[in-house]
C-alpha cells in the first residue's frame, strides 16, 4: 500500500491523553527515551546545545526540556555539564503528571534537575524565563498554529536560543519504524504512537516556512540519522 507524506496527519497519539498512567505508559516512556540513546538523539540534542553555549559568559545556564518525558536528556545534561564542569540548572516540565513523577524517581540523585507538570499551553509557562528550550521529539505532537504560538514563546523567553529535535516526515522513516517495533518488542500503544509520529513529523521546507513565518535571524536546519531534524535557533 502506497503511503502519502506530503501533508502532516492530525491523527491523535494515544499518548497525548495527558490523564494517562499506568505500567503500560511507564514502558512507553522507557523504551522511547532507550530507542532515542541507541538512535543518536540524545546526542544529537547535545551537540545543539554545545553549539549554542559555546559563545555564553553565563556562569550558570538554565535548561528547560518541554515534553521531557522520563527525563533521559535531562541527566544526559546533567552527567555532561559535571563532566565537563559546566554549572546547569535544568528543568524539565510536561503536562502528563504520571510522567513527571517517574521523572522525578529517576532523577532523584541529580540535585540540579527539578520537574514541572504544567501544560505549556498556560500562562505560568508563558511567564517562565531560560537560556535555552528543548524541544526533543515534542513539537510534532502540535497542529501548525500551535507551534507558532509556542515558537513565539520559546524565542522570547529563551536569553540564548532553541533546540529542536524532530521527525522526518517519510515513507522510509515509516518502514523501518515497523521494522524497529518488532525488534524492540514494543507495546501496542508505543507501535501505534511511533508510526503516527512519524506521519505527524516534518519536510524540511516546513521548517524553514517556520523560521521565515517568525522572522528567525538565525537558525540552523541539518538532516541527521536517524530520519530527524536538527534545528538550532540562536539569539547570541
């Protein structure tokens, strides 16, 4: 069956019931935020990160992650800022509060990682003031004009920059996911999700059509693998 990318889907994800809980979204969060180490992402968040930071006098730099899920790139953050004796404050916040408190759990040992259930959609969230937001595989879970409205804020709350890290819409990407769900043994909801994702993600021109909508100075797009966008908006 031929399968058409050309226009983002508004199927829903399962996931995006925020008053879901329970072992089956436990291992969800678990095995996306593993799928996303052996994958690249993490790293591939970082180095957006690195890239920003690399011009800041800042002595210590706040990090928000928007849709942290359990909270993978926050101590990845965390271990490579007291590796590398960089002082972060790191905040991660998303709007399921089952999440946020397995988040919490895992992060118990990091001193420097707090976590917020909060709807960005709110107010309190528009009043929130960073250096740099992440957007790790979130920002696809929006309809277009939500995610002006948010890039809106994320930009003008944010003292040095953006990193998104984001799907490749693609019939490729699509294949190969089904393939990856047989591998990792994924649970119905985290097979049904991944696929819509994917059909929810992002053509490079669309993410350009962003920029020029918000009148973005400067910004960096680059394809990495795998099937993700790398896009860096900086304020310095």
């Amino acid at each position: 069956m031929t399968l058409n990318t050309k226009y983002r889907t508004d199927k829903p994800e399962i996931m995006d019931d925020f008053a879901m809980e329970g072992e089956i979204l436990r291992d969800a969060l678990d095995k996306i935020a593993k799928i996303n180490q052996l994958l690249g992402g993490n790293q591939l968040t970082l180095k957006g990160v690195q890239e920003l930071i690399q011009d800041s006098k800042k002595r210590e730099i706040v990090i928000v992650d928007v849709g942290c899920g359990n909270g993978d790139m926050l101590r990845t953050l965390a271990d490579f800022g007291l590796k590398n004796d960089l002082k972060f404050q790191l905040i991660g916040i998303d709007a399921n509060n089952f999440t946020i408190s397995h988040a919490r759990k895992l992060s118990d040992k990091y001193a420097n990682i707090s976590y917020r259930c909060e709807d960005i959609f709110n107010e309190s969230f528009n009043d929130l003031k960073y250096d740099i937001v992440l957007c790790t595989l979130t920002l696809h879970h929006f309809k277009n004009d939500e995610i002006v409205q948010l890039l809106k804020v994320f930009y003008t709350n944010a003292a040095i920059g953006i990193v998104i890290n984001d799907l490749h819409r693609s019939a490729v990407a699509y294949r190969l996911f089904q393939a990856l769900c047989f591998v990792f043994q994924l649970n119905d909801m985290s097979r049904e999700d991944g696929l819509t994702s994917i059909l929810r993600g992002f053509k490079k021109e669309e993410l350009i059509e962003f920029s020029k909508k918000l009148n973005f100075k400067n910004y960096k797009i680059h394809w990495k693998w795998a099937f993700r966008y790398q896009w860096i908006i900086s304020k310095i």
